[in-house]
C-alpha cells in the first residue's frame, strides 16, 4: 500500500483518527507519529520521489489481525478516504 504523505497528513485523515486517537489535535501530532512508524521500520516513507507512505503487507496483516470488526470498518473508511485524497 503506498499512499500520499500529503493524504496521510491531511485534514481529512486528520478528523477521522481524532477518533480514535483524541491526541492528534493538530497535523504535527500526526507527524510525528508518522515519523515514529518509519524510525520503528514499520513504514517507509520517500521524502524525494513520490512523497509517499507504505506500508509493507505482512504488518498491515499482522494489523489488521488484531482489529476488531467495528475498528476494520473504521480503517476501511479511513483507507477509502486516503486512497481519494491520493488521486
């Protein structure tokens, strides 16, 4: 999954994860956990080309795995969002 930083770090998924996350007030909260994910290798981010996020598929399966039905449904919306954000 490669997504735009800029969807990413955007108003739109900025409002959906203040749900679920009430400390991501403002986009550099969500910065910062964005960088947190990459320093963890838990995402790679390309600052220079794309200026993009991904995610490598057996950690969003381990993810994904750990959810229950009410936050997959979540996620699928917040993918839905991103994923427009992008194009």
């Amino acid at each position: 999954m490669q997504l735009s930083l800029n969807a990413v770090c955007g108003d739109a998924a900025l409002a959906v994860l203040r749900h679920h996350d009430p400390s991501l007030l403002v986009r550099s909260h969500l910065e910062c956990v964005v960088d947190d994910l990459e320093r963890s290798c838990l995402a790679e981010i390309d600052h220079l080309g794309k200026k993009s996020l991904g995610v490598h598929r057996l950690v969003q399966a381990t993810v994904l795995q750990e959810l229950t039905p009410d936050e997959r449904a979540a996620q699928r919306d917040l993918y839905g969002i991103l994923e427009a954000a992008s194009t």
